[in-house]
C-alpha cells in the first residue's frame, strides 16, 4: 500500500471514529420525547406506589430518614422522602459520615461500553434552607470501589446545583460546572435526564445532563469511569461530607426523589 493511500485511510478511519461518537449524544428532541424506539431498553422503573422495590437498600442512620411518603405537591401519587440531622450518629453509616441515602438494586448497575439513560426527580420542599459552607451530594453514579469520588455527582451548594465527572486515573481532580438556580426551584418538582456512557479511557465517554429539558451539562472524550469498572451504581439522597466537623449554615436537610427510570443501550 502506498504511503499516500495510507494516510488517506487513517484519515477516512478518524472521521468515522468522529462521526460515530458524536452520534452516541442524544439531542434535546431525544431527551424531550423519551427517546422511544431509539434502541434503549428499560432496566428498572419505579413510581414507589408500592413502596421500595425489592432488591433496593438503604445507607442510613435511622429507617425513617429514607422513608416513601405521599407527594407533597401531587395528591395520590408517591415520594421518597430524604432526611438527616447534623446531631445525628453516623458510626454504623457507609464510612461513618452524615448520609441518607437510596441505592437501586444490584442488577441495575453500569458497565463500559453500554449508554445509558437515567430519568429522576427532585423536590426542594418550601422552607428549604441552603447552605453556603458546606456541599451536599443529592444525586451519584459511585465506582464499585469503596473508596474514591464517585464519577459523576450532582450537589447542592448555597443557591446552586454543580455538576461534575471524573474518572481514568485521575480520580483526585474532576471536571465541573454551576447550575443556576436551586433557589429558584423550591417548591416544585424539577426532572433530571443523565445521558451516561462510561469509559475510563475517554475515547467514547459522554455525560450529559439535562434539567426540566434544557441541557445543563455536556461533556464529550474525558474519562468519567474508573478503569475496568463493569458495576457502578446509582444513588439517590443526601450524603454530606464533614458536616459535623466544620461549619455549616443549616443543621438538617429534607428533600423528595419522583420517579426513577433507567434505560441503557448496546451489548
């Protein structure tokens, strides 16, 4: 094969490469109109009219702090209800730090080479306080791992939401953005939709984050996995770090999860 034939190959082989990436990020049409019949599949819906699904655990101190309740906004329909208390004793909690918090069951997890689509709802009930010291995790994919930042969280801090992902070898320092305006959205429920293809590599990562439709978050070719995972999972509710260690402007926080769907797509 001639060198000039060659180098049009690798050329023609890196734009396809491009193209099929770029195909994997779904538009705003597609998030919009629940992507149906785009070939995702659906691994685990929950409206928590029954109450928590089998298989579902808890990482809390006390049972009623994840509790499935009545809607505060929707008469007849069902919530999960997150509380915790800085006075609290978190010693028999997930590494003894303030948490409450909702984990889905073992088979629903996510593996490298597969996309995946996660529908969820939050509810800042009225009277939400924030805090301006000292984040809260309400929303994460975690590694299998114990130990480490979870590639992808959603937080709390003061009036705002922050997005941000990490993964690769690098798991210390991650990437992030502010989201405007948690203050805006107490008293209603606000919908999430997190397009999540994972790779420690980068090479075919995406994470993107849309709230009540609008896309908030896009990154495309960084690493948001840690390398060779095959079973992170999703966990919803409150988990805040040194809480009870450093200052903070509240001394509890109560919020309310809707619906949850997981969808994912590939072999």
């Amino acid at each position: 094969m001639s060198m000039p034939l060659r180098r049009c190959l690798h050329r023609l082989v890196i734009v396809l490469g491009g193209l099929l990436y770029m195909a994997g990020a779904l538009s705003q049409e597609e998030v919009a109109n629940g992507i149906a019949g785009a070939g995702f599949q659906l691994v685990f819906e929950t409206s928590w009219k029954n109450g928590f699904e089998r298989g579902m655990g808890t990482q809390a101190a006390q049972p009623a702090d994840v509790a499935v309740v009545d809607d505060p906004l929707s008469p007849g329909h069902k919530a999960v209800r997150i509380h915790i208390g800085k006075d609290e004793n978190f010693a028999h909690v997930a590494n003894g730090l303030p948490r409450a918090e909702l984990l889905l069951p073992q088979s629903v997890h996510f593996e490298t080479g597969r996309e995946y689509l996660i529908r969820w709802s939050t509810l800042l009930p009225a009277g939400f306080r924030f805090d301006s010291q000292k984040m809260a995790i309400v929303t994460q994919i975690h590694q299998s791992a114990l130990s480490g930042s979870p590639p992808f969280m959603l937080t709390l801090l003061g009036p705002d939401y922050t997005a941000s992902e990490r993964g690769g070898t690098n798991t210390v320092h991650g990437r992030g953005a502010r989201i405007c305006c948690a203050s805006s959205d107490v008293a209603r429920w606000v919908h999430w939709a997190l397009y999540y293809t994972p790779d420690a590599s980068g090479h075919r990562a995406i994470t993107q984050l849309w709230k009540d439709g609008v896309k908030v978050f896009d990154s495309h070719g960084m690493p948001n996995a840690y390398p060779d995972e095959q079973r992170a999972y999703l966990k919803l509710g409150v988990y805040k770090p040194g809480w009870q260690q450093t200052p903070s402007d509240i001394d509890e926080i109560t919020l309310f999860y809707g619906p949850v769907s997981v969808q994912q797509r590939g072999e």
